[in-house]
C-alpha cells in the first residue's frame, strides 16, 4: 500500500474516533444535536426525535447550532420570509459536516438557493411537475411496478430495496430524463454514490468515489442535452436545455438542476416504499387493511410519510435577527427544523406513534418541508408510494419480511439497505 494512502487510512480512522466520541459524549449529556446524530445507529429513531421534541420547541445545542422540534414552530421557521438556506457569506445552511472538498453539486441547486435566484430556476424546472404531467406516469409506474413484481413473484422470497423499491424510481427519473436503457444502471449506481454523501463524506475513498460520480454525471447531461438539443422531446432535459438556450439558465445551472432532480428523487421515494412497507407489516392491522381496500393506498403513503420521514431533518438560517418562542435568534443563526419530530407532535397527532391507515389528517406532515422550498415532485413521490402500495397488497397480500431487514446508516437520510420478505 503506498504511504498516502497508509497516512490518508491513518487520518480517515483518528478523525472518525475524535468525531465518534465528540458526538457520543454530546448525545450522552442530551444534547439535541448529540442525540440527532445518534440516530444513524438506531432502529427506533422516533424515540430519539420525540425525547428531542420534549426538550422544548427551539432547543440550543453545544454546537451553537438551534433545534427546532414542534410541528408548530417548524411549519413557522419553514415559511418565515426571514429565514433562508444560505448564510450571509454564502456558505450554505448547515456548517461543512464533511472534512473533504466534496464539490458538491447540490450546493450550487435550486434546493441551496435563496430568493430570487431559487425562484428564477425552481420556476423553470417547475413545468416538468405540473399535475396534469404527472398523471400521465401513471401507466407507466404501475406497468414498471407489475413487471418487477412479476420477476421476483415465483421465487418466495426478495429483497424488497433490491429488487423492488430500487428500480422503481429510477425507471421513473430515467423516463423524466428521457436516458436510454443502456445507461440506466450506471445512473442509477452514480446516484447512489451522490446520495450517500448527503449525510457528509467521511473518507477520502467516498471524496474520491463522489469526484468521479459527478464528472460521470456531468458528462452524461451533457450528452444528454446536445442529443436533445438536435431532437427536442417532452422529457425535463429538454425543457431544461431550451431554457438555456434561451439564456434563462446558465450551463453550470442546468448540471446543478438536474443533478437535484435526479438525487432528490431517487433515494427519498426507494426509501418512502421501504419504510412504509416496512412499518406496515411490523404492525400487520395496516397491511391488512390495505389488501382489504387497495383505495387506502393514499392515505397509507401519507402516514408512512409522516411517521416514518424519508428526509429526517433539514435546516435554515436567520437572515435578521428574529424572536422565537421568547429568545433573539440572531442573524446567521443555523436551525435544525426537526422534521421527525414534528411529525410525531401530539398536539397535532392523536396517538403519534401508531401507524393508522385511515388517520384523517395525516397528509398534515412535514415530510415534504413547506414555504418556497417544499418539494417539487411531491405530486410524483406520492403517485409512485400509492402505485407501488396498492401493485404489492394486491399480488402479493400474504407479504412479510423475514427478518428486521438491514438500514442505511444516516442521520438526514432514512431508509433500508436491504429488506428480505417472503410472498407466500
Ligand atoms: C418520498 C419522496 C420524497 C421526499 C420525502 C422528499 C422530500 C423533500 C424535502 C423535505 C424537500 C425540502 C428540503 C428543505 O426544505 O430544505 C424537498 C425538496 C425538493 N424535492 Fe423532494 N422529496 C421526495 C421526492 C422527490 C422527487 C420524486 C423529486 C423529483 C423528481 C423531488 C424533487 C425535489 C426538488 C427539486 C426539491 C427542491 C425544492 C426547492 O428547493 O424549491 N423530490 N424534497
């Protein structure tokens, strides 16, 4: 092995035990954002979040860092015209959780903006999610969805992520995109690689790896849009391209949008249909309910959504000194608005921690964050969750996992590795 890398090794191992046992002694003395970190490595998440929210509405942690927890106050900071992604000197919300260059392209995304430039780019990729648009995908998942479930349905027994949630989505974003087969599956493994590094890129290998992720991608947009600059389709790159070539949009623009596009909407919906399913046959009564009357697919999608979040948190910044809950913020202040936990707030939710099937507002979570930056393709992850619920309950109603299954190891990302069950 040469010497860098022996001495890259060395480094990666010191820093990852300093960060482990900074972070353990923040969650042993209750630190919010001590016990917000502890739950990468922990089944029960929900716990975490609500012993959180218990603390209090805004919590200051160690880190000087504020955590917002209350559905209330979370739906309040999230709409606040005051409040942004970026701070003042452009760095965005959460301080560089990664000790490496991650060059990171969803930085320069719409999603890392703030106004008027979110705007101005959010409005022209905004078309590509009207729901009119979206509803002509239907056909199109439900068919993806029966052909992968008619790969697997004789065998017994699959790996629900693998084999299922997986491929769905990235069949959907493929079509979105309009990428040829023959490219789907290295799209698919450079988005895994990008998504991974959400949560902070935390060895030079995974700095390394994310380097060459995004070159790769970035070349494969480019192609991309000179094949549909000469013949233009209905799909987002084109849309995307003839916006550029109108000079409403910078190159650099068009990489960052659909590099946003792409990871926003791969693994977040992979892990809606894994929790939910998941969850559901944990309690069993909902998965019941749900072969019984496949028209509660809906409603099954939203309270997966709320109580078991794909996007377990996100953050904002003051942009002006504002007052909540009776304490001065000051400006450049870092929020952590705890989506879980408000998710399971009992002044909203009666029984939070229930998975309830037919709850009457459970569409009332925060899953999807709210004010300018709620998601885009909100319409198209609710429309894959309900297809992929309602395809599974009906060809496959005696459905259970065969074991806990094994998670993704992330703090802002939740979801499944791997989940084995059986069909029979
Ligand atoms: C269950 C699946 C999904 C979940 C839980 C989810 C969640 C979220 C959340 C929480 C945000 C806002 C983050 C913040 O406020 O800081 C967001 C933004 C966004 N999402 Fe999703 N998302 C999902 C699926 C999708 C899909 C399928 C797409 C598109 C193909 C997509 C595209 C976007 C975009 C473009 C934004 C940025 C919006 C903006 O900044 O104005 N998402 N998503």
């Amino acid at each position: 092995m040469a010497a860098t890398t022996l001495l890259e090794k060395a480094f990666d191992v010191l820093t990852a035990v300093r960060d482990a046992a900074s972070l353990k002694f923040l969650a042993a003395i209750g630190d919010p954002v001590g016990l917000i970190e502890s739950t990468a490595h922990t089944s029960d998440a929900g716990a975490v979040h609500d012993r959180i929210r218990r603390l209090g509405p805004l919590t200051r942690s160690r880190t000087g860092m504020y955590v917002a927890s209350s559905h209330e106050l979370c739906q309040q900071i999230l709409r606040d015209p005051r409040v942004g992604v970026r701070h003042s000197d452009g760095r965005e919300s959460l301080p560089d959780e990664s000790r490496y260059d991650a060059d990171n392209l969803l930085l320069d995304s719409f999603l890392s903006l703030d106004d008027p430039d979110h705007a101005r780019l959010r409005r022209l990729a905004a078309p590509g999610f009207r729901p009119a648009v979206i509803r002509t995908y239907a056909a199109r998942i439900e068919a993806v969805a029966n052909r992968l479930l008619d790969r697997v349905e004789d065998a017994g027994h699959f790996d629900l992520i693998g084999d299922f949630a997986g491929p769905l989505p990235i069949e959907v974003i493929s079509d979105l995109f309009g990428i040829p087969d023959v490219n789907r599956t290295r799209f698919a493994e450079i988005g895994n690689v990008v998504a991974q590094s959400l949560d902070g890129v935390t060895s030079y290998r995974q700095a390394r790896e994310l380097a060459e992720a995004h070159r790769e991608l970035i070349g494969l947009f480019d192609v991309l849009s000179a094949e549909r600059r000469v013949r233009p389709g209905d799909d987002v790159i084109s849309m995307l391209v003839g916006a550029t070539d109108a000079g409403d949009m910078t190159a650099d623009d068009l990489h960052a949008t659909c590099a946003l596009l792409l990871i926003a909407g791969f693994e977040t919906t992979v892990n809606l249909i894994g929790n939910a399913v998941s969850a559901m046959l944990a309690a069993r009564e909902p998965w019941e309910q749900l072969v019984a009357d496949s028209a509660l697919a809906d409603n099954a999608v939203e309270e997966s959504l709320r109580l078991e979040p794909p996007v377990q948190l996100t953050s904002r910044v003051t942009h002006e000194p504002i007052t909540l809950c009776g304490s001065l913020i000051p400006t450049d202040s870092t929020i952590v608005v705890d989506l879980a936990a408000a998710n399971r707030d009992p002044a909203v939710f009666d029984d939070p921690s229930a998975f309830r099937v037919s709850r009457a507002n459970a569409a009332d979570h925060l899953a999807f964050s709210s004010g300018v930056h709620y998601c885009l393709g909100a319409g198209l992850a609710r429309l894959e969750g309900s297809i992929a619920l309602r395809t599974l309950s009906q060809r496959l109603p005696r459905l259970r996992t065969v074991d806990g299954g094994r998670r993704r190891h992330g703090v802002t990302l939740r979801g499944f590795a791997s989940l084995p069950v059986s069909s029979s």
